[in-house]
C-alpha cells in the first residue's frame, strides 16, 4: 500500500482549514481545479491508517457537536441548520465550519476525522458498513432533494442503460413521474 503524497495531503489540510477549494487554491498560487484533482487523488487512493473506535473521540449529544468541528457542502449550507430545526434544537454555532466544493470532499473529510458532516445515507452506506463513517445520531433529514436518469429515446432499451437505472432504482427507489 502507497503512502499518500505529502504534498497532496497538505493540499487537503489547508482546503479544510481555509473551508473552500478558491481559499487553498489562493494560498498555493494554483487553480481551484488543480486542488480538487489533488484531493480526488486522495480520495482515490488506499489509505492504510483507520481510526480504531478507542481513537474516535464519540460525540453523545448535541452539545458535544457544538464543539466539533462542522463540514458542510458548499451547494447545501443550510443543511446543518435544517437538521438542527427538525432535531427541535437551536440552530449550531459550531467552533469551526469546513465547507467543501463535492460531496465526496465531504465525506472523505469526515472519514479522515476532519469534522462531523451530514452525509447521503443511501451513498454512503458501504462507508457506514466498513466503518470509515460513524452515524452519530438517529435522526435523518428528508431533504427533498430529486435526482432524475435521463436517457436519450434510443438508449433506454440499451442493455448498459437499463441495467443502470434498474440498479439507481434498486439502491435509491422511484418516483416515476
């Protein structure tokens, strides 16, 4: 198993401190698409160190969340706020919020300990399986989100397509408009 590139891992330590791929990109003198490449290399690659549950400070109640820091999807900032509103709490006021361009930055800043973020359960299942992602709480926001498959007349009868859009429905279910 590779070590990860030094360089790249600083990459993704100052994204998560300065909260956005422009802000690293701005410190490093680079493109914001440079960082995302360098970030979705990490992502991609095995990483030979997982926390044990005696390495995992556990967070207890929403409290303790405040203290944490928080990861967020750029294209979804309120989501931490509607998750505190259907918990019947005070909106967070986190100690640090670290906001992401994809969600897969998000993710893989949770897994690495990074902070604590509101993650796709559907997607992110094979995650909660191997334990690299911990759900903390029961509570699941409903966040009214639509995805749509779009084929091309022609290809929808493609065995390729078909076999796709009947997995997508398996693992994420329908609504057939």
């Amino acid at each position: 198993m590779r070590t990860p590139s030094l360089r790249f891992l600083k990459t993704f330590q100052i994204a998560a401190k300065r909260g956005s791929f422009k802000a690293a990109a701005d410190e490093l003198c680079v493109t914001a698409s440079a960082i995302s490449h360098q970030i979705k290399v990490l992502e991609d690659e095995p990483c030979g160190n997982h926390a044990s549950d005696s390495d995992v400070s556990i967070v207890r109640s929403v409290s303790d969340l405040a203290q944490e820091p928080l990861i967020a999807h750029n294209h979804r900032p309120d989501l931490w706020d509607r998750w505190a509103a259907m918990s019947g709490i005070d909106p967070l006021r986190p100690k640090q919020l670290i906001r992401f361009d994809t969600m897969s930055a998000v993710v893989h800043a949770a897994e690495q300990g990074v902070g604590v973020a509101l993650v796709c359960t559907p997607l992110s299942a094979s995650r909660f399986l191997a334990g690299s992602l911990t759900e903390l709480f029961d509570a699941e926001l409903a966040t009214g989100e639509s995805y749509y498959l779009v084929t091309r007349p022609g290809d929808a009868d493609l065995p390729a397509v078909r076999l796709l859009s009947g997995w997508m429905l398996q693992q994420f279910g329908a609504v057939v408009r």
